[in-house]
C-alpha cells in the first residue's frame, strides 16, 4: 500500500487537496468515503494521496461536468 509511491514522488495532504480541488476538506473526506479518491493511511493515522491520483480524479470530474454526466443530488 504505502509502497506503491514512487521515490520522490508528491504525496498531499486532506488540505492541499482541497486547495487543489478549490472545494472544501469535508468534500475531500466524502470522496475518500466514497471510495472516489485513493489514499494511503500513514501510522499516525494521517491521510496522504498521491498528487497523479488528485489530476487524474480532477480531470475525469471535468470531463464528466462537460460532457454533462454530473448529476445534482439534494437532500
């Protein structure tokens, strides 16, 4: 699990995440509970993502917002 980075790789936390994403750090807390973005669970019990995860899970959302596959939900 933890092995899969490679050396030198750029690891994020929750908040840059979010930063990067411009939504909130609950928003990234939904998608990992969702199982919509991977990440890797140091032994401190801090979450870390992959910043090529991060891209590539953003650049599919845009694709889907384009193509008009986002559907809203509400409550």
């Amino acid at each position: 699990m933890w092995n899969e980075c490679a050396p030198g790789e750029k690891l994020l936390t929750k908040g840059e995440v979010a930063q990067l994403c411009r939504v909130e750090i609950r928003t990234v807390d939904r998608w990992v509970a969702a199982g919509k973005i991977k990440c890797y669970r140091i032994p401190s019990g801090r979450l870390l993502f992959r910043k090529r995860d991060v891209l590539k899970r953003d650049v599919l959302m845009a694709a889907d917002r384009r193509d008009g596959r986002v559907v809203q939900t509400g409550r």
